[in-house]
C-alpha cells in the first residue's frame, strides 16, 4: 500500500511466547506514559501506545511510510527497554501493517485474540493503554480514530455478537448452571465444603452473580476463617453440616477427601426438611465427594468438575462460532477505516502545495517591494498577475489530486505531487511533533 | 368486515408467532421476544375486534355454541400470553401455546357459525356474560399454567439428562418458570371461582335441580378443587417444582373436559332452552 504513514502492531502474546518471557517484556501500568515517550523519541515516530497485560505486550505505532526502520527500531527499543536481548524474544514477535494492523487491534479489543475469547477485561486493559499514551501525549488522529473505532466495536460486538455469551471458564459454567435453576440468587445462601482454590473462583464468581450469603464449612477451622475472610462469607462447623444443608440452596463441595461427605442418607434427611425447595450441588472434588446417586433423587441436581466442563466447552465453542462470523466484519472495517485516514493526504498535499506556492509569491513580491525598482501601482498589477499565474499553474496537479482521490489512488497521486514539488512532509515541519491532538 | 375475517387474521398472527417463537427456541434474544410479542398481541386485538363485532351484530346465545367457546378461549389464552411474555420473558412459551391458540381458531372456523337467534332465558340474564367471561379467563390462566408446567418438566428433565446445550441457550430457570405458574394459577383460581359462584346463582335463579351434580359441574367443582390444592399446597411448602407441574397438568386435562361437557342451562341441538329454562321465561 502507498501510503506516506503507516500503521504499525508489533509484540508478543500467549500465542508466541510463555509466560516467563511475557513477564520480563511486560510494562507496569503506572510506567506507561513515560514508556511511551521514550518510544517515540527513540523510533522518531509520529503516534505510540503500548497494550501490556499478562497475555500480551503490543505496540502500537504510527510512523512516516518512508521510514524502513520503524520496525527495526521498535524492537531496539523493547530489547533496550527491559533489558533482555532481542536474540532472546525476536522468534516470538509478530508484526503486522496498516489494514492489518487495524484489525489486530480490532481483535483484540474485541477479546477474539484473547485466551478466554470474549472475556471483558482486555477492553478496559485496552482502555487503559490508549489513555497513558493520551496523557503521555502520543495520540494524534490516527489512534484517535484507529483506537476508538476498535472501543465501538468491542462495544457493539459484545451487545450483539455473542461473543460473550455463553460461559467459558468451569467457575462461570457453575454459575450458568446455578442460574438455570434459581432466578433470585440473593435469596438462595450458599454452603462452601472445602477451600480449595477452586472454591473460591466459584464463590467469586457466584458472588457476581448475586449470590450474598456463604457458609464455609471445613475440617480445619483456620482455613475456614481464612477461606471466609478471603471470600467475604461465614463459618460454620463441619459437625453441622445437616442444618447447613436444610438452610443452603446452592451447596459447592471441593474437598480433599477421599469419600463421600455428602452421602444419599444426609441428602434424604435434608430433601425431607426443604420441603421440596430444590438442591443444587457442585463437587468438583477428585475424587468425588458427593455420592453421584444423589442426582437422582428428586428435587437435587449434583455437577461434578466434567459436567462444569461439558458446560464451559460448549460456551467456548460457542463463543467461538461467534468470532468466526465478526472476524470477516472487523477486517472490512478495518480497511475502511484505515481508507478515511489516509484518503486525507491529497487534501494535505493540495493545502501544502497551495501554502508553498502562496508564500514563494509572496517572498518575491516582498523582494521586490524592498528593491524600489518597481512603483506600488506596478506591484499591484504584478502581484494579481503572479496571483493568476499560480492559480492557473496549479490547476492542473490540484484536479489531478481530485480526480486520483475520486478513483481511489489519492495516496499515490499525493505522493508524487508533494515528490514533484518538493513539499515539506508533516515530519519535515515538526520532527516527532507534539501529538497531544491534531 | 366479519368477525370470521378477524379470526383468520388472529389465526395468521399466531401461526407467524409460533413460527418465530420455533425457529428461536432457546435463543433466548431480545428481538424474537418482542416479535412473538407483537405477533401474538396483534392476534389478541384482531380477535378482540372479531369478538366485538360478533357480539355487536348477532343477537344469538351468548358463547354457548362450539365455534363461540373456541374463539373465547383462543382469545382468553392469547390475552393470558402477552401479559406473561411481557411480564416474565419466559422463552419458549410461544412455541408451546401459540400453535394451541391456531389449533384452537383452525376448530373454530370449522364449526358451524351459530348465526343470528334471538336471546334466550339465560343468556337474556345480566350475569350470564360475565360469568361467561370469567371462566374463560379463568381456563386461559390455567392453560397458561399448565404450557409453564410442560415447559418446567422439559427444563428438568435436560438437568437431570445433563443435556447442556439446550438447556444453556435460554431456557428460563426452574424457579422462574414455577413462580409464574403459580402466579396464573392464582390469577386462575380468583376468576374460576367467581365464575363458579355466578353459575351456581344462574343455576339457582333458574332452579335448575341438583346443577352441582351435573357432570360439567362436576368436572369444574374437581378442576377448582385441583387448583386449590395446589395454591394451599404450594403455601405450606408441599406442592412445588416438579410435584407442581404434574398438578398443572391434571388441572389442565380437566379444564378440556369442563369446556367440552355441555352446559346444564345450555340450549339442546335443535336450540331449545331446557325446561327450567322454558319455564321461567314462561309469562
């Protein structure tokens, strides 16, 4: 593509690079802006941002199309930067131009790049990197408009794609669970056997969801308090576990047991006091802790860790039907908007030819004026001739830029004519300009 | 326009309600609710219209013949839907009650259109019509209840058969789905009950013998006593979930055979008034 900027996407993801190199590339978010600074200083490039989360470290750059470099440049400064040789992560960098580019950044906003497809953080991480390279004054219009296109449609494809339908993860497949059988899950307290890891990203999970009021219940009474306060619930004691279960609506057992706690006796004891309120039981503890037998009885539904799975597959799957169907969208709209950017350079170009040619006119005229050799009624009458004379000179390249934009080719046609005419690039007048806005 | 015109146009409405409501199954997206919405509240006004303008140009017996009964029932089912679509969103309803509603007006377009006949003894009385309306609405709650019902013991059964994708993609939660059948069933049982308490007056204006023996009284004493076992049931913690839905559901059996047995006060096949009947409107 001729163009007399690029757009450039440079970086490392979970895709390329484990997580030992991802972590010694990664940037703190509180040192953003001034990374971004250096960046552009030392790649002399017009715009910057950079995107680093745990799953990804991404530049985004915005330099002169000229400039062979800027890649080379970038990396240079990664490698510089955080002080790891480039030899060291050079074979897990991907780079992508211009349309792209536009879509990398697309994707990604859009979490269809992201491990978890569809997960909502990397959009605020997104965020984020694009408002330190704001305030570090690096945004021109191109990320401007690049960056908050790819906000719309993040936006846009969460509320209609689908792409964050569904659950992916085993605590979010437990919670689609649990919403299938109660609605109001603030009136449905929760009973915790075990506090494991696990237990507690379903406790937080459930805690989104609504679910207000845990019971932990464990053999050691410290890691129950520490599970409790970790989580925000209540300890009770283990010893009681048949009044837990009369109470508890949503019962999540993760134990490191080596046999049923939760036996068919506790249950039939329990399912007599709850008067037919439905039990809903989650064991994701291996080997099981609950007799599976209990699913049969009326009134329980008891998931164990490959039912969560079966779940979080199926939301994966789904999520990533989605994505196929909005990749093809994001492409075009990519290319799109990379097309309005740079369908401005005949409108730069002709303004710049026009500025030129005006003040080359007006020195001479000055030259003139200050020689004396010529009396003011004669400098009139030259300086609308010499008027005439540029507007019927640059004529010609001015409908030919109009008609190159028309057809499509306005990169190119501005680019030779600023070749052509010596015209000074946006770099020639500014260096790396301050960007903060354009 | 006739009121047949209007039927048809109600009948199109729910057949296109249904289609849409088939096709998203399970899908439990904002668009195709609000077109089997619009669909079946279109169906609900074009029936109203049609209704109307029955009533409005024939002066024969108010809602006693075959056709009459199925239009009051589509329309009171209809009526029932769109308040707990709109209420509740609960998916998959339509795809369960609308085709009822186009089996429903398909019958009734096949039986014969009662034509014009002048009122007679009981349908002449100021309480007929509303007792008339009253159970219709009271059987349309029901049936709605029961449609919930079906659609609960489906939701369960994909839980306890761990089918996962069906049960994933919209299905409403067991808890919602029983919460809103209990709350047609209240609605239900209020408007039965009144319907009963008028047709046990009619029945005493016109001293008709031992009316509460007679087997659609009987059918609708049974039908009432269900419901309400079900209501006290539900209160006292005993009848809910699963237990719930299959009392819907032998509720809804004999709501059917209530609306099919024939009236006590109901004019014979030649449109005869029976003889208490006769006698009363006698001078």
């Amino acid at each position: 593509m001729s163009a007399r900027w690029t757009f450039l996407a440079l970086g490392l993801s979970f895709r390329t690079a484990p997580v030992s190199l991802r972590e010694r590339l990664a940037f703190r978010a509180s040192e953003l802006p001034r990374s971004v600074t250096q960046l552009r200083e030392q790649c002399r490039c017009r715009e910057a941002a950079i995107l680093s989360t745990c799953n990804r470290v991404e530049f985004y750059v915005v330099g002169a199309a000229e400039d062979a470099q800027l890649s080379q440049k970038v990396r240079a400064f990664m490698a510089a930067h955080r002080g790891v040789p480039l030899e060291q992560f050079e074979g897990a960098l991907y780079e992508h131009r211009d349309g792209p580019a536009v879509q990398h950044l697309f994707e990604v906003t859009a979490s269809l790049d992201s491990q978890v497809l569809g997960e909502t953080e990397i959009l605020s991480q997104t965020r984020e990197a694009f408002r330190a390279a704001s305030e570090a004054g690096a945004v021109g219009r191109c990320l401007q408009t690049i960056f908050e296109r790819a906000f719309g449609m993040a936006k846009e494809l969460r509320s209609a794609g689908g792409v964050g339908q569904g659950r992916a993860s085993i605590s979010s497949a437990a919670v689609e669970l649990v919403e299938r059988v109660f609605d109001d899950l603030p009136k449905h307290p929760a009973l915790v056997l075990g506090t494991g890891e696990m237990s507690a990203g379903i406790v937080k999970s459930l805690q989104s969801a609504g679910v207000t009021e845990f019971l932990v219940a464990s053999r050691s009474a410290e890691r129950s308090e520490a599970f409790a306060r970790e989580t925000g619930s209540r300890c009770g004691p283990l010893e009681r576990l048949q009044d837990h279960l009369r109470v508890a609506d949503i019962v999540l057992v993760s134990t490191a047991a080596p046999h049923y706690i939760l036996t068919l006796e506790h249950l039939n004891r329990a399912l007599d006091a709850r008067h037919g309120r439905p039990l809903f039981i989650v064991d994701i503890s291996v080997p099981r802790n609950v007799d599976p037998a209990a699913h049969d009885l009326s009134g329980v539904f008891l998931y164990d860790i490959d039912d969560l799975d079966a779940v979080a597959r199926e939301g994966r799957e789904q999520r990533e039907e989605a994505a196929s169907r909005w990749r093809p969208r994001l492409a075009e709209e990519a290319r799109r908007v990379l097309n309005e950017l740079q369908d401005e350079a005949p409108d730069q170009a002709a303004r710049r030819l026009i500025e030129q040619a005006s003040a080359l006119r007006l020195a001479e005229l000055d030259e003139l004026r200050r020689s004396g050799t010529l009396d003011a009624q004669a400098i009139d009458r030259l300086e609308h001739a010499l008027a005439h004379f540029q507007a019927r000179l640059l004529h010609g390249p001015l409908s030919a830029l109009k008609e190159a934009a028309r057809e499509g080719d306005g990169n190119a046609a501005a680019e030779w004519v600023e070749r052509l005419f010596r015209l000074p690039t946006p770099q020639d007048e500014s260096g790396p300009r301050e960007l903060g806005r354009e | 326009m006739s009121p047949r015109f209007f039927v048809g146009l109600a009948m199109a409405a729910y057949a296109l309600g249904a289609l849409v409501s088939f096709v998203s199954v399970g899908r439990q997206k904002r668009p195709s609710i609000a077109l089997q919405l619009a669909l079946a509240a279109t169906g609900v006004l074009a029936q109203t219209i049609g209704l109307s303008i029955h009533c409005a140009i024939s002066e024969t017996h108010y809602f006693t013949s075959s056709m009459e009964i199925l239009w009051l029932l589509a329309w009171s089912v209809g009526v029932n839907y769109v308040v707990i679509l709109s209420a509740w969103r609960i998916a998959g309803l339509g795809a369960l009650v609308l085709p009822l509603n186009v089996v429903i007006l398909a019958a009734s377009l096949l039986a014969q259109y009662p034509g014009a006949a002048p009122l007679s003894g009981v349908d002449r009385h100021p309480l007929y019509a509303p007792h008339v309306l009253m159970a219709f609405l009271g059987y349309g709650f029901f049936l709605t209840a029961c449609a919930i019902g079906i659609l609960y013991l489906r939701a369960e059964w994909l839980l306890k058969h761990k089918v996962f994708g069906a049960v994933l993609r919209g299905m409403p939660s067991l808890e919602r789905l029983d919460r809103t059948a209990a709350r047609c069933i209240w609605a239900g049982f209020a408007f039965f009950t009144l319907a009963l308490l008028q047709g046990g007056y009619l029945a005493h204006v016109f001293q008709v013998s031992s009316w509460f023996l007679h087997p659609k009284m009987l059918a609708a004493e049974i039908t009432w006593l269900v419901f309400l076992v079900s209501m006290v049931g539900r209160l006292t913690g005993h009848v809910i979930g699963r237990l719930a839905a299959q009392t819907v559901l032998v509720g809804a059996v004999l709501v059917g055979l209530t609306i099919v047995l024939g009236h006590p006060l109901q004019p014979d096949a030649n449109g005869a008034d029976p003889p208490e009947v006769q006698e009363r409107a006698r001078p």
